[in-house]
C-alpha cells in the first residue's frame, strides 16, 4: 500500500492511462470526474472511488478538487469492476492519521495492520455503481441534459412527459430501470453535486438554495442533510471551505 496527497487545479484533465496496482481515490472536497470505458463517475467529497488494476481511465475537473489516493498492489478482495463506496467515520480517521504522520507507505505492523482495517471498512459499505447514472434512453436523455444545465429546472415528471411525447407512468419506470432510482432521487443528487461546488465558491447558504431550485432554505438544508448526514454549514466546514 502507498498513498498520496494530491489536488487538481480547475479545468485540469488527464488523459487516458492505467496501473499495475489498484486504486482508491478518497475525495476530501470537490467533486471527482472520472471517465471509464465510455462511463462517467462522479464522487463527491466523503466518498471513495475503486478502480481496479489495468483499468484505463482519464480523468477531468472542471472545479477545484482535493483527493487523497490509496494504492494498493494485493487487490483479489476488492471489486473487480469500478465502483463508489462511501467513506465511514473509521476509514476517515485512518486515512486522516496516515497522512497527518507523514505515513506514505505503512511498514510498521501497527500501521500494516491499520491499513487492512481500512480495507475491511470499504468493503462493509455498499458500493455504488454510478453516484449519478446517466442514460441513452431517448425520453430520459434530453431530460437529464436539461437538467444538468439548470438544475434549478422545477419541471414535474408529468411535465417532463409531455416535452418528450410520453406519458408520466412511463418515465418513472424508466427511471427505474435505466437510472436505478426515481427521478426525485436522481434530481436530488444532481442538486446536492451542484451545491457542493457553490458553497466551495464562499455562496450564503440562502442563494445556494435558491440556486439548485428550492424555494425555501429550510427544504434545501433537509435535502442536504439526508445526503450527506450534516448541515451545508457543516459540511462546508468539515472540508475546509469558507463559511459564508
């Protein structure tokens, strides 16, 4: 195992490339893009993505993003296949006292031992395959285009249906069945990605809310809190961005 502490400038990208050894990229702040085999990983801060050995992968952000990347050589028990896990109170601190030691490569047993302990809490965590899935379906995918250009947009599903000639009961079961997840769930966490690069901007909790397309603080606060387990305040704090 050996780890490094890295940040990615706006509009940086890498271009196409893999390793020998697998890698799990912890996201400290931002939002990591991730691009494999044609697919689009998204991991916003507090999650982990995996991607396994000899994977080509690229990457670009177009936001400032802090990651810190845990390689590791012995990988049979991890996924064969990339994935999102989310990061639990003992695999943060873990990973936070590796690095506040200066510890890029355990050696002592004691630190051996706590990287196998990070890999056992990983994988205790149900994995995702795509944070924010995206689809080809020709009703779904204009709309979600749409969508991620303003995802203040408050268009209902019923709505939505009649832009694309179809019925409401059809999307949702599109939804279901190319997205995995219910159109409200999909456009919450488009509205909670989005967010997270705002209040990295120093933006007041009121006009980030009005922003994603809530018209009231307090429904924007509880959608953020039921993603991320804390306030946008807390958030904002817990990874080092501006409090407004």
């Amino acid at each position: 195992m050996f780890l490094h502490d890295e940040a990615f400038n706006a509009e940086t990208e890498y271009s196409s490339h893999q390793h020998n050894w697998g890698q799990i990229i912890c996201v400290k702040s931002g939002i990591f893009v991730l691009k494999v085999q044609g697919h689009r990983y998204l991991a916003p801060s507090g999650f982990a993505l995996w991607i396994p050995p000899y994977t080509e992968h690229a990457c670009y952000n177009k936001e400032l993003t802090w990651f810190r990347t845990i390689n590791i050589t012995n990988c049979q028990i991890m996924p064969d296949y990339t994935c999102l896990f989310g990061l639990n109170k003992i695999s943060h601190a873990i990973i936070d006292s590796f690095f506040e030691r200066n510890i890029l490569e355990p050696e002592s047993e004691q630190d051996l031992r706590l990287g196998q302990v990070l890999i056992d809490q990983l994988l205790i965590e149900s994995n995702l395959t795509f944070y924010l899935p995206s689809s080809n379906d020709k009703y779904l995918a204009p709309i979600l285009k749409e969508l991620e250009l303003d995802p203040a947009n408050n268009k209902t599903l019923e709505q939505w249906a009649q832009t694309v000639f179809t019925t409401e009961r059809t999307l949702a079961r599109r939804c279901q069945q190319k997205l995995g997840m219910s159109f409200r769930m999909w456009r919450q966490r488009l509205r909670f990605l989005y967010s997270i690069s705002l209040l990295e901007q120093d933006k007041s909790i009121q006009d980030i809310a009005f922003s994603v397309g809530y018209s009231s603080v307090s429904a924007f606060i509880t959608m953020f809190k039921n993603i991320a387990g804390v306030t946008p305040d807390l958030y904002r704090s817990n990874t080092g961005f501006k409090k407004s």
